[in-house]
C-alpha cells in the first residue's frame, strides 16, 4: 500500500501513571517534532479497499507505517450492538437470520470489524488500519443462539451459524461474540453446555454473566446481588476446562442497577459463598455507542449498547448509528493498526487519557 502522509505536528509520548488526566501542553514528558512532508491525494477507506494489519514497520519507528491519509482516530466511538434471539419472524427483540446476516453484511461493507468485548474493554485493538472495530453481544443464551441439529451439526441459521459461515466467506470478520447467560439454561440443550462453551472459546467468541435468575437489581440487597452475579459465574466455569479463564463481564438484567448506591460496587466485585468475583465489563441495555477506552470517560462499570434491531429503537438503532457516523465521520474511531498505538488527530488529543503505557501518537490533519 502506498504510504500517504499529510503535513503534520507529531508528539510522541510514553504515557507513564497520570491516572485519568487528559494530554496537554503542560503533559511531562511531551516530545515535540515538526516535519514538513508533501501531503498525497487524501482517500477516505471504502468497502472496496484491502487494508492489512500494520505489523511491519518502515525503518526503526513503527509510527512510519501507519497512513495518515486514513484519519486514524483512536479517539472515536464505537458501538456495541445488543441482540437477544434469533427467529422465524422479526420481532422486538427477535432478528430473522435474514436480517442478522443483512446485519452483518452491513457493517462489513461499511468498514466494521468485531472485537472481543474482552479486547475493547482492555484496549487491545488489533482492527486493521482504517477500519472501524465493533462489538458484538447477544443476551440470554437461548437455543436460537447456539444449536446443534439432530445429525449433530451446527444450525446455519443459529446466531452462531451465521457468525461462523459470515467468517468463512469474509475471513477478515471474524466471529468474535459475547454471549450473556442467565440461569442454568445454557443455550436450550441439556449435556452439550460443555461442548458448546469450548466450541465458543476455540472460535474467539466469549461467555458472559446475565445474573443467576434475570433479576431487577434496582431493590436488591447486596447479600443477593452478589449472589445473582456470584452464583452465575461460578455455575458457568463449572463448564469451562481453561484455567485462566473467568466469567467477568456482565451484562445487566433489563438494564437495571441497584438504587442503593452502597452496594453498586458490588457490580463490579463482590463474593458469594467464599468465592470473589471481579468484573471487567459492566454493560447497559443502552441506547448510545460507547466511548474509546483511551478515551477520559471511558468507564468499564457502565458500557452503554445499541440495539441491533429495526423495531422500536427510534433514532438509536444500528441503523441510525452506521448513517450518523458516515455524515460524522470524526466521531468515529477508525484504527491505526498498531495496538501498542495510540494514534489522534490534533483536535481529539485532549479527549486522550494518560493513564496508559501506550505511545501516543497525534498528528495534525489537512484542510
């Protein structure tokens, strides 16, 4: 590909423990260069473009590699879609698999690749440069999620079918999903829980928490709050063989959280029966995408989620968020496609959080 490069300020920092602070002119540690470079015919990425992840750097400076041209910003937005069941007919909450893979195919051709709501919230983003990441979760764990057929195959109108036959025809979205589980009903079939779990893991899809019962959380106490999520997380691991592998993303019952606010920490951790649990990701029933996580206002115990659906969402469906962004473009994260970099235009460098080791990479953009 050929590099573009557009005149430009470049600061480069390691950020070092300024927990929550945003980057400015008085930020230690700022490292000024000014270098004049003659700007190429700019190009916004389009479906049609093929852009690889950024792993060999020109020269010594990986910073080299990434193209201008492509307006990274690290600072945008991303959405994390909510679904609950797939089914024969569109509903509410009900997406056909013909629309689910309509779903899909649109934020493939708009330049959205999945992440692992483990990679967002942790801020691995690995989407190629130019491309937009997205999350992707289902709630309840339902059979219409995960099935398996009678001659043991996977029904390829399953919300995991289609995840997977969806990567087998475009290969550069992959199947990643994180799917919310409540209660001991894990996806509708009794004695292939196990199975299904590991099939989820070896193809880079999560399990999550729904809490033990799908309870309202707004009067609970915090003996049975922790139990509704503590519960869970230990019934789910009782399925998963990896070791290092934990149930700590939850995903609220109806959206709700305790009133009470001294025990709303017991969302993110808490123990039940002698047990801890640690919670990396607390996610709302939403309305909104969320904010980068090298973002200032990022906050992992309140992830807002936006409704894959075309029924009753008003103007916050995905939808309305793929259209909002193509007419504002700079709210948008679009990846640089280096995880170890930050890379911002100018404007967006004050959104940037310095609580990171990440290199911070800002550029002044064109007019």
């Amino acid at each position: 590909m050929t590099k573009k490069i557009v005149i430009g300020i470049i600061i480069s920092l390691m950020l070092t423990g300024c927990s929550n602070a945003a980057i400015s002119s008085e930020t230690p540690g700022v490292v000024i260069a000014t270098e004049i470079l003659e700007p190429e015919t700019e190009s916004e990425p389009t479906s049609e473009q093929s852009f690889e992840l950024a792993t060999e750097p020109i020269g010594n400076d990986p910073k080299e590699a990434i193209d201008l041209s492509l307006k990274p910003n690290e600072a945008g937005k991303i959405m994390v879609l909510m679904y609950h069941d797939i089914g024969d007919e569109e509903k509410e909450w009900v997406r056909t698999p013909e629309n689910f893979k309509k779903d899909l195919l649109t934020l493939y051709e708009n330049g959205y690749r999945p992440i692992s709501l483990r990679d967002y919230v942790s801020g691995n983003i690995t989407t190629p440069q130019g491309y937009t990441p997205v999350v992707i979760t289902f709630d309840d764990g339902k059979k219409n999620n995960f099935e398996y057929l009678e001659d043991g195959s996977l029904d390829k109108n399953s919300a995991v079918g289609i995840l997977i036959d969806f990567n087998k025809q475009y290969p550069d979205f992959s199947p990643a999903a994180t799917f919310f589980i409540y209660g001991n009903n894990i996806f509708g079939q009794k004695g292939l829980e196990e199975d299904k779990i590991k099939f989820l893991l070896e193809n880079g899809m999560d399990i999550g928490n729904h809490s033990r019962t799908h309870a309202n959380f707004t009067q609970i106490s915090k003996e049975d709050l922790q139990m509704e999520i503590g519960a869970q997380a230990q019934f789910l691991e009782t399925f998963i063989k990896e070791a290092s592998y934990s149930i700590d993303t939850m995903a609220l019952p109806f959206g709700t959280r305790p009133k009470d606010e001294s025990i709303k920490d017991f969302l993110i951790e808490g123990t039940y029966n002698g047990i801890a649990y640690k919670n990396i990701a607390i996610l709302n029933v939403g309305w909104n995408p969320g904010y980068s996580p090298y973002d200032t206002r990022f906050d992992f115990g309140n992830i807002p989620r936006i409704r894959g659906s075309e029924i009753k969402v008003e103007t916050f469906g995905l939808y309305n968020y793929i259209e909002h962004f193509k007419n504002k473009p700079e709210d948008r994260f679009i990846s640089d496609g280096f995880p170890e970099i930050i890379t911002v235009p100018e404007a967006k460098a004050a959104l940037i959080t310095t609580d990171s080791t990440k290199e911070i990479y800002i550029y002044k953009e064109s007019k």
